[in-house]
C-alpha cells in the first residue's frame, strides 16, 4: 500500500533527491520510501507527544507562605 503523503513528499524533493537517498541508505533502509514513511511517522509521533504535554493538566504550585521577620522594636 503506497502512502499519497510519501509519494507527495518524494517528488517534491526534486534537487534533493540525491541526498535523501544517501542518508537513507546511511541509516539502513531499504528504499527512499521506507525512509521518507519512517520520517513522516515520526514526525506525526512528535507532534502527538506535543499535544498530549498541552492537554495534560497543570498543577499549580503552592507558594509557602512567609513568616513575617520580627522587627527589633
């Protein structure tokens, strides 16, 4: 099953075709496919990890009340 958004991003590359199928064969994909598949999910991961930290109820922090320093009178 071939992905529209890999496809898409594949041939938008244009003059840096050659570099991402360098790297991709530096970090041991089989294709620029796979590679690109794998950069987009991420991508998305990082993104859901980012909202979920947004969503997350934040607590508030309770400030210690000072003690009133006592003044030589």
């Amino acid at each position: 099953m071939e992905n529209d958004i890999v496809l898409e991003r594949i041939s938008n590359l244009k003059g840096r075709l050659g570099y991402e199928e360098k790297k991709a064969k530096k970090l041991g994909f089989a294709s620029l496919y796979d590679y690109m598949e794998e950069k987009i999910n991420s991508e998305n991961n990082a993104l859901n990890t980012v909202i979920e930290v947004k969503n997350r109820s934040i607590k508030s922090l309770k400030k210690k009340k000072k003690s009133e320093q006592k003044t030589c009178g």
